[in-house]
C-alpha cells in the first residue's frame, strides 16, 4: 500500500537568483528516492550548470538516496557545471564524505555562500 502523506515528499524545488534550489526533507532512502527522482526530473530535462541542494531538512540517506543525487550531479556536469550541497546535518555530511561524493560536490556552510558559489 502506498502513501502520498507529507512526509513522503522529500523535495520542494524554488529559484533564486536563477539557480534551482531543491529543499531535500526527512528521508531520502528506498521508499522516498523514487518521489524525489519523480519531483527532480523536470531540472533533468532543462539545462543547469548549477543545481544547489538544501539539505539541512534530511535526517537519512541511504545508498538509493545517494544514487538520486549522483543523477544531478551527471546532469550538472553534463551542462558544464557543479552541484552543490549546503546546510548539511554532520551525520549526512559524514556518509558525503565516506563515500567521496563531497569530490563530486561543492561544499557550502549555508544558503547565502552557497548562492555566492563560494564553497569551504
């Protein structure tokens, strides 16, 4: 049986100054990935050198969640670009930095340096 509660819409996507900025929420694990695979794909069909993830609402990711990412990270890359990841929780940034994704990504503190593009 399949839910459409809250708590399984791990992704609200705005723009600011131009750049996607997807708000990634709760899990991002088995379950949730395919739904923020579903919410992300139209930033797939678009061109974006820069896709910038908030991630200070996840609380889990797991290796599904981590495959989600690695598909935007390939997109940006293919425009040219870099995503990048800011307002991360110290548990998420360690599985980031275990699995060498924070290669793949730029690194920001917060919002506002991530916008600058000025990463740590």
């Amino acid at each position: 049986m399949s839910s459409t509660s809250p708590a399984s819409v791990p992704a609200h996507i705005e723009c600011v100054q131009g750049i996607p900025v997807v708000a990634v929420s709760g899990r991002l694990d088995t379950v949730s990935a395919p739904v923020f695979e579903a919410q992300t794909a139209s930033l797939l069909g678009e061109t974006h050198a820069r896709v910038l993830l908030d991630l200070s609402g996840l609380t889990y990711i797991s290796s599904m969640g981590l495959r989600s990412i690695i598909r935007i990270i390939k997109h940006t890359a293919a425009c040219g670009g870099r995503t990048g990841i800011f307002a991360v929780q110290p548990q998420i940034l360690e599985i980031i930095e275990i699995t060498g994704f924070d290669l793949l990504l730029d690194v920001f503190p917060d919002r506002e340096t991530a916008l600058n593009g000025k990463s740590s």
